[in-house]
C-alpha cells in the first residue's frame, strides 16, 4: 500500500466559509463544529458581518469570498460551503473560482424538494429576514417564483440577535420565534408540503418545527450532509 500527498490537510472534505460573528452558535448551527459527524474545516470571512451580508446583499465582499474559497481548496477540501443563505448570490461565482463543488446555500434544496412532493403541494421558505430575501437571491438558488415565504423578522429575540450580531441568546424565545414563523407559514399557504431552512443558525430548531407543523423540515444541516455523502461516499 502506498499513500499519496498534495494536501496539507485530510480526513476533512468540507470547507466552510464563516461569516465573521460573535453571537452563540449552539450545537446544530453550522458554525459549532459539534453539530457535524464529520470534520469540517472552517475558514472565516473577515469584515463579513451578518448585517453586511444580509441586509446589505454582501456587498464589495465576493473578492473576499472567492479568497477564502481558493485558500480552503489549497489546504484541502473537496467541496465548498457557506454558513448564510444568502449567499446564493455568490454561488456561480464561487463555482468558477475553484475546481471543487460548491453548495452555497439552503435555499438550493427547494427545487429539489418540491420534486419530491405529490402534486398540488410545494415547499415554503422560513428565512431571518424577508424584507432583504430578493428575487436575485431566490434565482441564483433556483427557487421557482410564487416561493411561500414566512421570516421570524416580527418575533422576539431570532432575528435581533443575529443579525445584531448579539453576545448573548435567549434559545428557548429564538426557539418560539421559529415554531411561530413556521405555523404562520402553513397557516397561510394550506398547500404547503415541506419548509426549507434559509438560515443556518436555524437548523438547532428544525426538529422543533417539524413537530409543531407536522411537515418536513429541511435545513443546512441536511443539505450539506447530503453535500458530504458526495465528497467522501461511504465504503461498504
């Protein structure tokens, strides 16, 4: 047996890009490493905010990310992620930039559950902030347009805190925030058939929406597990 290099770290396919925050990130975000059962390797984006790439479209900030994507790929990874929904506006950019795949955002996964959906029912979208989700973030991830979409933006502690790249989360009110948003959604589209997770920081609650709602709830957490099965296919 021989083994090879032209690597400077294995055992890690995943990439993550990180926005440059300091709120909690508890376990099942993205960004703590023990939500993942795989190694990731993490890289982060400096002077990327949440405000600045939520509700300022990540703007003069691509340079920055297509930097960190080619650094990520040097040192190793087969594929490339971000830790923001809305980054979906990076995505083709970021797949031209470097020679791996790229899954830049949850907001990828709606296409593809739809088609697994009986007819008459589509998926919905819950994201942390409605009023910055554009068309152009919704077309670069190939979400059909009439997309039911609910934002936790009216509740308690979720979206403030994040967003207000906050020290401190009050879990169980960021907690109701999305249960809420999530049975305001199905209460208003009765043809809904799953929930996409735009955000990341989400997924710690998909289990909770999921029982609340009754529906299937896919996140970040899921799609790039699903990314994962790829980069490093299990041996049998």
């Amino acid at each position: 047996m021989r083994a090879h290099g032209g690597k400077s770290i294995y055992g890690a396919s995943l990439g993550i890009l990180m926005l440059e925050a300091r709120f909690p990130r508890i376990p099942g975000d993205m960004g703590n490493a023990m939500t993942w059962p795989f190694p990731v390797h993490y890289k982060i984006v400096r002077g990327a905010s949440p405000d600045r790439v939520v509700r300022q479209s990540a703007a003069g900030l691509l340079d920055a990310f297509v930097e960190a994507a080619r650094e990520l790929v040097a040192d190793g990874v087969d594929g490339i992620t971000t830790n923001c929904g809305f980054l979906s506006l990076f995505q083709d950019a970021l797949a031209a930039a470097v020679p791996v795949p790229v899954a830049s955002s949850s907001l990828m996964q709606v296409a593809m559950v739809n088609r697994l959906l009986a007819p008459g029912r589509r998926a919905g979208v819950l994201t942390i902030s409605a009023s910055s989700l554009g068309s152009e973030h919704l077309a670069k991830a190939g979400v059909p347009e009439g997309t039911p979409i609910a934002s936790t933006e009216g509740g308690r502690d979720f979206t403030r805190a994040i967003l207000g790249n906050e020290l401190t989360l009050d879990v169980e009110a960021a907690r109701r925030d999305n249960v809420e948003a999530a049975l305001a959604l199905k209460s208003d589209h009765p043809d809904l058939g799953a929930i996409v997770l735009e955000c990341t920081n989400m997924a710690p609650y998909a289990g909770d929406i999921g029982a609340a709602t009754g529906l299937p709830v896919f996140s970040i957490v899921s799609f790039i597990t699903w990314f994962q099965s790829g980069l490093s296919p299990r041996r049998y």
